[in-house]
C-alpha cells in the first residue's frame, strides 16, 4: 500500500498542517518568543492603564466644588482616590 503523504504533493499543504482525527485544527505549541511576547505586550498594556488612572486623579484633583457637586462626587472622595497606593489594583493571579 502507498502512502499518499508521500506521492501527492499540493502547495501549501504539510504533513504537520493536518487536523486532528476528531477534525479539528491541532494546536501549535507555544514558542518561547511567543510567550515573551506576550508577556511585554500584557506589561505594556499594564502600565499604559496605570497612567490613564493617574491622568484621571489628577484631572479630578483639578476639578472645582461646583464640578464635583455635578458628577456626584465629594473632595473627601477624590482625596481618599488620591491617598490609594499607586499599585493599589494590581492583578491577582489565579
């Protein structure tokens, strides 16, 4: 019996390309690059949050009585904002 992997030969299509018997797609292992790609991409990520909420604290610490008393917040509610550690948020794992 011949195996037709090795006597047809289609462009773009690989022995390792084919799916899994139930039919569906076979997953690639992840590549350390990846991995250390995706790790810079999240820290990246990570800190451009952390600056918008600084943005944001200092733009409310900017804000008068009369504008605070429209969005509904207090000066005693932006300065306990103020007070939380820059890290406060940090993402828990698990």
């Amino acid at each position: 019996m011949v195996n037709c992997n090795d006597t047809i030969q289609i462009p773009g299509i690989h022995v390792n390309d084919r799916a899994n018997a139930d039919g569906k797609p076979g997953v690639k292992p992840a590549t350390w690059r990846a991995a250390i790609t995706g790790m810079v991409i999240s820290m990246v990520e990570y800190l451009a949050l952390l600056q918008a909420r600084a943005r944001d604290r200092h733009a409310l610490q900017k804000l008068d009585d009369q504008m605070l008393k429209d969005i509904g917040v207090t000066r005693a509610d932006i300065e306990q904002e103020l007070a939380k550690p820059f890290l406060s948020d940090f993402p828990r794992r698990g």
